[in-house]
C-alpha cells in the first residue's frame, strides 16, 4: 500500500491538485479554473458561500476521481494546501484580494469534512509551501536553515530556521516581499510604498523598464516599442539576451534590490543557502550575478566570508506548487 | 542546595560576572576591566596569548571567590557568556573589535578548563544574551515568539521564533543593526551603507542631531552649544524634555527608522511582541510614539490589525547583560 498525500495549489487563475509520493514523485495531477472573482463581486454573501461549497465539493470529487484512477494500492495520509493569505495555525485562508471568497475562510475544517479519515490538513501560503517542497525535495534536503524567495507577480518568502518553517505568532511570518528596500519609493499593491515586490516581482521589473526608458530617453531599445500594458519579464528577458541595454539594465537594477533585500535576510537568519524560485530565476546569470555581487556588498564581513551560495531552486517550475503543498504532509507527519 | 548560573558579561571596557539563580536573583556580582586593546595593538601574538590566559584565570578566580562568600549552599550548573561576535555554535568570540583578543577564541573550551565538573557553558553575542533574559526573566516569559531590538553603542537584536533563539547556521544569525535603512545612505561602522546601526544607536542619533542643525540652520537649539565630540544621546534627551524643537525632531527621525526596521523585521517574523532594551529606551513616549506611528505606517494590513506591541525591556539594564547570559544555562538546561 503506497502512502501518498494529496497537494492543492490554489492560485487567483487556477486549482491544481497532485497525487505525491514521500519521494516526490506525483503519480496523479489535475487542474479547473479557480471561481472568477467576479462572480462575487457581482453577488451577495450567500452566493459568496455557495461558491465557495462548489468549489470545495469539486476538489474533493477531483480527488477521489484521481484516486479511484490508480493503478497502484494506495492509501491518502494527509493533505496539504498552498494558498495566498493562508493561515498555517488556523487552516484559513484570510481576506486574499484575488480569491473569491470573502472574509476568513476555515479551509482545512471544510475540505476535511469531505474526507472524513484524513487526520493531517494542512495550509500555508505559497511561498512557505514552496521552501518545505524545496526542503523535502529539493535542493534543501540537507538544510535546517535556508531562505526562500519566490519571484512571480509578486515576491514572496519562506524562511527555515532551526529544522522548522517559520509561522511566527499568528502564521503569517514569512512576508518578506513587503520589506521596505527604499524609503518613500514605489507604490506596493498592498498600499505600502517602497517594497521589495513593487520592485522585484514580474510587475516591478516592468516597472523599472518604463523608468529606465524615461531616464535614459532610449527610443533604440527593443523595449521602446511596447506599450506599458504589453510589456512582458519575458519581453524583456528576450531583449536581455539579444543585448538590448535597457534590457540588460532592468536585470542589473532588479539584482541589485534583491541582493540588498536578500542580506537584510541573511542578516536575520544566517542561513545555510538562499534559493530563488519562479519564471524569472530561468534568466539566470543575467540575473544572478548581480544579486550575487550586490549581495555581497551589502552583507557583514562575517557572512562575505561565508560566500552564501544563492541558487535556483531545483524543483520543476510547473510542479513546485503541488509538491510543496504535498511536503506539508510528509513534514506534520515526521 | 540552591542551583546557580554563572553570568558573565564582557564588554570592551569590564567584564561583569554575577551568581543567579534560576528565578532570576542575583546573589553575588563583581566587575573588572576588560584588558586594554592597547596592550594588543602593542604586542606580539605571544603577548595577546598570554593575556588571554591572565583574562580567564581571572574571570575563573572571580567565579571560585562569589562563590565561596556565599552564604547559602550552593552548586554551580552552568556558566552563560554574552560577547561581542560571539559564536553559540563553536562557544567562540571570533574577530571582535573591541577586544584585545585577535582571531578565534575559543572562549568556552578555555574557560571549561578551569572548570571540569561543570559540562552546560553557552555563549553568545549581548543582543541574543538579552533576548533570553527578556523570555526567562523578563515580559517575554509566556512568549514563543518576540524579537528584541537592543540600543546603545550599536545596534543589535536577539530573534526568538517558534520557543527557540534564533542563531541560525554559522551561530551568527541576528544582525539586525545592519539592515540597509537608507540606501546609499551613512556609512556604518561595520563598513556599510545605509545600516540602521548609523542612524538608532546612541551616536547615531548624535549624527542625526548634527545632521537636522545643518538642515535647519538652528543656532537656538540647545544642541547647537555642543561640539561634535562632546554630544551625547543623553543631551539630547535632556533637551527633547525641554522642548527643544532639533533634540525632538531627533527622536521623531529615529523612531522612524526604528518603526521601518521593525516592521521589516515583523514581515520575517510575524512576533507576538517588539521589545526594546538599552539607554535610549529610558525616553519612554518621547521615543516610542514615533516608533509606533512609524511600524503601523509601514506593515502590511494583516499586521496593522494586530496592533503588535512595542515595549520597553522589563530587565534592569544595569543588570540586564548578566542575566541574559545566565538564561544561556537554564535554556540549555530545560
């Protein structure tokens, strides 16, 4: 009988669940649209509840039809839950802006209504579940103390610090993406002003490329030809690697906030090792190298001479969120 | 027979060494001079050995007379050490600045050879020192969760996440004080930029005082009587309690900065409390009031609604340092 746990990823766009062994291996998978925000927005409450009981009720179905699917005798051990706004201590899932429920939502009571034997629900954010994946089957394997940061429309964070995630009191710790990395700066989507994520996440690397634009009044950049709410990271990763200077320069800003923003970190933690995750770490060097230079001048000497390894996290981009949400499992059962 | 803890504080100018027990009670203390960095700077490596030997015969000397005065029977469990640099993994003070010892010491292993029956002898920096006095003595007693930021000469700060001090990998984990708070900003005595160590410890309010008479061209104020060497945090908190409108902006600028770090600080660790230890903290209101306007302003909402505490340290700060470094041992010991 092979124990497996059941990993949900829920995004703003899409629901995914996985099938995943203790070795990481996901022998089912399956993805439907997660409810449309504006279904809520145009209905009352009780539609809001509603909703969300269909969408619980699919999950459950999904799963038990994934299940009957096996080949293999298996039995479910847990299941484990990466959503925004999760709450790892209460199993809810707080006020997120782009999911359509409003309020606090007791996720693991209701999901654990429908599987009545399954004692280990768990959820987390995204970003917390991608640091365990990452411990349980990735490139952490062998850490008690590393760092996360995770690059995408915006910049999240899971800390592991002593052989254990960081919740904190109230199980939101781990928000580093709203740490402050210039004083009075960007307007940050939370309504903060200077953060990491309205400078370093998908957006934000947009962002620098319009400001860069404007300062250098470069009309000759590929850049140059888009208008604001065209341009891509992948556009200007692209011109990046065709050598377009602006391109280039997006890249070397962005490293460099990161580099001081991920010190800031080291500062806190003193991890082992910093991984990066998301589409924007598959630039690579473009990218890592001047965090990494940054990095170092930001940190104290007695971390320079550690020369802290940041690396791209070795889990699948397309399969992170599933394995990292299953790891929740295999880690509350250790 | 009462079980005691020894405490021991070193400092750049004395050592402290102090007999508690496990309530927190001093029974016995005695200071001397931390030998002179002069003496160093003047001597061979021959010289630093031996007056490294000198040192721990002494600090070993102090701890057998305390102990033979007392009036109670007694046992010694364990010796804590709080240092500068100070390494809790190897139980070494490596590369401090302040101290007259060049390169790695192996403090706890040198020590330990003077005394043999005693098997718990823990070290780590100051700021981590008073972080476990706060949690063992002090208003962190019920807490899992709190970080303590500590004002003085620099800058420090003791992580205390999960029922656990924060020392991550290499034992030097918690360096708060060199957060970037201002990019490009002072230079920090580290050798960095920007650190919040440059503008919230005790000179660095001095810089900032320096720095607003030149902006505000204000030869009124009762700062503007002082030379920059003669300046103190102690002035200017003499002046802000008058009313003098530079000495008060000083404290406004810093308790800015402060709610900044802080609230970078509170996205790592979602804390249950903000503790705030050392000399300025004697200012009360003066001080904290723009440190918490400045926290809120900068938290994320699902921090904001939480109103996390922000308090002054229940230790005695004249006793603080050995009380920390004696909690080393009863933690060690739980």
């Amino acid at each position: 009988m092979e124990k497996l746990a059941i990993g949900i990823d829920i995004g703003g766009t899409n629901t995914v669940i996985g099938l995943v062994n203790r070795a990481g291996k996901i022998l089912a998978e399956e993805s439907f649209p997660t409810p449309s925000k504006k279904l809520n927005a145009q209905g009352s409450e009780e539609i809001s509840k509603e909703l969300l009981k269909d969408y619980i009720k699919g999950i459950a179905n999904t799963i038990k039809l994934l299940s009957s699917q096996l080949k293999v005798d298996s039995e479910i051990v847990g299941i484990g839950i990466g959503a925004p706004n999760g709450n790892y201590h209460k199993g809810t899932i707080e006020y997120a802006p782009n999911l359509p429920f409003s309020g606090v939502v007791s996720f693991c009571e209701l999901l654990g209504a429908e599987f009545p034997k399954v004692e280990t629900i768990r959820l987390t954010n995204d970003a917390n579940a991608a640091a365990l994946g990452e411990k349980m089957y990735g490139g952490a394997r062998h850490m008690d103390d590393f760092v996360m940061f995770t690059l995408g429309t915006g910049v999240g964070s899971g800390l592991y610090s002593n052989g254990n995630l960081v919740y904190g009191f109230d199980g939101f710790a781990g928000e580093c993406g709203h740490n402050t990395i210039v004083e009075n700066g960007r307007v940050c989507g939370c309504g903060g002003r200077g953060h990491l994520e309205a400078y370093c996440s998908a957006p934000g690397m947009k962002r620098t490329a319009f400001e860069l634009l404007a300062d250098y009044h470069d009309e000759t950049s590929e850049l140059a030809g888009y208008a604001y709410r065209d341009l891509t990271s992948k556009h200007i990763y692209d011109a990046a690697v065709k050598g377009d200077k602006i391109a280039k320069k997006v890249f070397e800003y962005t490293g460099n906030y990161l580099g001081q923003a991920i010190a800031d970190t080291v500062n806190h933690f003193s991890p082992e090792a910093v991984f990066l995750f998301g589409g924007p770490v598959a630039a690579g060097d473009i990218l890592f190298q001047p965090i990494k230079k940054s990095l170092q001048a930001h940190l104290l000497p007695v971390f320079q001479k550690r020369n802290i390894p940041v690396m791209a996290s070795e889990l699948d981009l397309g399969h992170a969120a599933i394995l990292g949400a299953s790891a929740l499992v295999w880690q509350a059962l250790n």
